[in-house]
C-alpha cells in the first residue's frame, strides 16, 4: 500500500482513493459499490460499509472525529439487529462509546450458542459473526466485562477442525483461520490470567487439579489440554494430565482378585450413586466367592483411603446403626474426579 500511494506522489493518490470512497457516499450513508444490480448492497447493513469507509480513511490518516458530526446521523438509530455490532464499533472512532448502554451489550449475549461462538438466527456459531461481536465485547469490557472462556472454546475447536482440511482450504477458510487467530490474541491475556490463578491456587492447596471442575467453572468444552501445555511451557512446573478410567485400570492390576472385585464395585456404584453401602457391597462378595477371605475393615477400607490419596475421588466412610445392633459402612462421595493434572515437580 505504501508503494502504491507513492508510486504517482501520496497526496495525490491518497485524494483519488477518498473521492472514490466519497463517491460511494448516499442520504442513508455509503453504497458497498456503485453497481445498481448488486446483490451485496441487499445483503450488507449500512453501519457494515459504514465502519469499513472509517476504517479506510483512518489508513489513508484522516482524523474522523472532526467528522462526527456528519457520521453520526448514520449510526444514532440502534436498532436491535445485526446491524448493531458495526454502529457500536463506529461510536468507538468518534469517542461516543460512553452512550452505549449496558443493556445494549447484554442484548449480544442472546446471540452467543452452547459451545461459545456467536451466530444471528439460525447461524450455529459462525466463524465472522463472531469475530465482530467479540471485537465489541472487547471494547466495551468496561460496560460489562465476558467470559473469554466459552469463547476460546469455540476458537480452539473451530481452529482444529480447519486445520484438519488443509488441502481444501479456500479465501473464505484462510480469512476465518485469520480472525479466529486474531480473536485468540484478543481474549487471551484475561483468559489466561484467570485459568492460571486458578490452577495454581489448586496445586498449593491440593497439589492436583480437577480439570471437569476447570471446565465447569470456566464454560469450556474444548482445548483444555492446550492449556496445560501452555503452563507446562512457561513455567518451571510439568503437569501431568491423567484419565482416571485408564489410571483405575492400572490400579486394579496390583491387586489380588479378591480385592480387585470389590473395589471395581465399589468404584462403579460411585460413577452412579453419591452414597453407596459398603456392607453390601462386601456381603455379596463373601456370599459369593470364597477363594479369598477379606475383612472390609481391615483389607478393603484402607484400599479406598488410598484411591482418596490418589485423587481417583473425594469423600469418607461413615457409619449408620442397623438392626439389632448391627453397624452399616457407607460411602459418602463428595467429588468424583475423571481427569485431573499432578505437579511432577
């Protein structure tokens, strides 16, 4: 561009390019092209052309804001439309960001789908709309501040599925690989800042971290892994992330078979009940396989104190008097941990 503007003398360019943008200029605000039969000036809101014709004098280093005035007649009328998000970034060219209100930035978040992005009607979360909507969100983080975790979701397994089709990439792909990585740069620092607080707070207090509780508090449903990855590369710590299933599997097989059928019972009723009976669990057993006498005190309960060591889940052991006498041993379950991340330094 540079090379252009001074290829015939830079005013003199910088002038035609204005006039030309200038000659796109109507009552209602700018055409997206003088072609009366086109199909794009249907399709394109005005405060869209609106915001690319700012956009475009600003690099051609025109100071809008002694515009204002003469704009601002194209972007007062806000109307609950896609057309908003384009009249909020031109208020922020001329310094009247501060008569948005707060519930005109609660409005966008009735656009925002399940898995994090943004998409008007019967969009499912498209690549574009989101990428202009958390541009606003951004700006207007003073108004209401977002959760940048939901939203990187949808970047990390939009990216993911884009560069799994490389040999079918088109303009269209490589523009939405370009936003969705200039949306990651836009929201990462509060991102992250916030994961790692909380990642570290979890390993000083418990020297593992559950990472369902870190989706769930967060909203994220993808590239929790990535995550991790990001940590263990900028700080002096490596964490292990662990699949509790697999890690089960591999405890069992220390055990003697006795042991091994109680516990993967007991491990099984936990996935499905909070409370779970111990004494029953341990009199099916004996009523049912003699080849290894075990007392549920002394072998089982210390085996279920050391899967609470481990992290496979948290909760204690309580008793309850039953008939004539009779004590019952139950399982209160407080948290079942299915993937976790260990310190292994």
């Amino acid at each position: 561009m540079k090379e252009y503007l001074s290829s015939k003398g830079q005013n003199e360019n910088i002038r035609k390019i204005k006039n030309f943008i200038y000659d796109h200029k109507r009552n209602n605000g700018f055409l997206h092209c003088l072609d009366k039969e086109c199909a794009e000036d249907n399709k394109t809101p005005n405060a869209k052309t609106l915001y690319f014709v700012i956009e475009s004098l600003l690099f051609l280093g025109v100071d809008v804001r002694l515009f204002k005035e003469q704009f601002r007649q194209y972007i007062n009328d806000r109307k609950k439309d896609n057309s908003i998000i384009f009249k909020f970034l031109c208020l922020k060219f001329f310094d009247l960001d501060s008569d948005v209100k707060d519930k005109e930035i609660q409005f966008l978040y009735s656009f925002q789908k399940d898995h994090g992005g943004f998409g008007f009607d019967s969009e499912d979360g498209e690549v574009s709309t989101t990428f202009w909507l958390v541009n606003v969100l951004d700006i207007y983080s003073w108004l209401i501040d977002y959760n940048p975790a939901r939203i990187y979701s949808f970047i990390t397994k939009s990216l993911d599925n884009l560069l799994k089709e490389r040999e079918r990439w088109s303009l269209r792909i490589l523009t939405e690989v370009s936003q969705l990585v200039i949306l990651l740069s836009l929201i990462w620092h509060r991102f992250i800042e916030e994961i790692e607080r909380v990642v570290f707070k979890g390993l000083e207090a418990h020297n593992f971290i559950d990472l369902n509780q870190i989706k769930t508090t967060f909203g994220l449903s993808y590239g929790i892994e990535e995550i991790i990855l990001y940590i263990n590369l900028n700080y002096t710590i490596n964490l292990n992330i662990l699949d509790n299933a697999v890690e089960f599997n591999r405890y069992l097989q220390n055990l003697s078979q006795g042991k091994k059928i109680i516990i993967e019972e007991i491990y099984n009723q936990l996935s499905k009940n909070s409370i779970i009976s111990l004494s029953d669990i341990f009199k099916r057993y004996k009523a049912s396989y003699h080849y290894e006498p075990l007392k549920l005190k002394e072998d089982i309960f210390p085996l279920i104190y050391d899967l609470i060591s481990n992290h496979f889940f948290e909760g204690e052991i309580r008793t309850k008097k039953a008939f004539l006498f009779r004590t019952k041993f139950y399982l209160c379950l407080d948290f079942l941990f299915e993937k976790r991340a260990n310190s292994s330094t």
